[in-house]
C-alpha cells in the first residue's frame, strides 16, 4: 500500500477510516493490517507529513 515513486516501501504511513476509530500506519514492507467484516467497502484516508491526505474506496474482503 505505501509506496514511493520508485515503487520502494514507505514506512510510517497514516492509514485510517473516516468517523471511526479505526486507523494504522504501515509497516517497515509499506503494509497494512485493517480488520473489517469480510466483504465491506470502507473509505481510508492515507496521510503522511508533507503531502495531501487522500481518500480511496476500497473493498476488503475475507475480513481482511
């Protein structure tokens, strides 16, 4: 999920859901872990400092 331009791994990346509490940031690999009920589309925020936050619609399925 957090990237470069390179396509090289991005630690630290602010990853959340709007209105919840849910959120994380990725790992060392650029990697997240956001549990959900299997199947639910979620919209996350991805933020890091100095750069705009976004938001993407995303389907996570199998309770990933």
């Amino acid at each position: 999920m957090g990237r470069d331009t390179n396509n090289a791994p991005v630690e630290a990346v602010s990853v959340s859901v709007p209105g919840t509490t849910d959120g994380t940031i990725t790992n060392l690999d650029g990697e997240i872990k956001l549990k959900s009920p299997a199947h639910e589309e979620v919209t996350v925020a991805i933020s890091f400092i100095g750069y705009e936050t976004r938001k993407f619609r995303i389907n996570l399925g199998n309770g990933q």
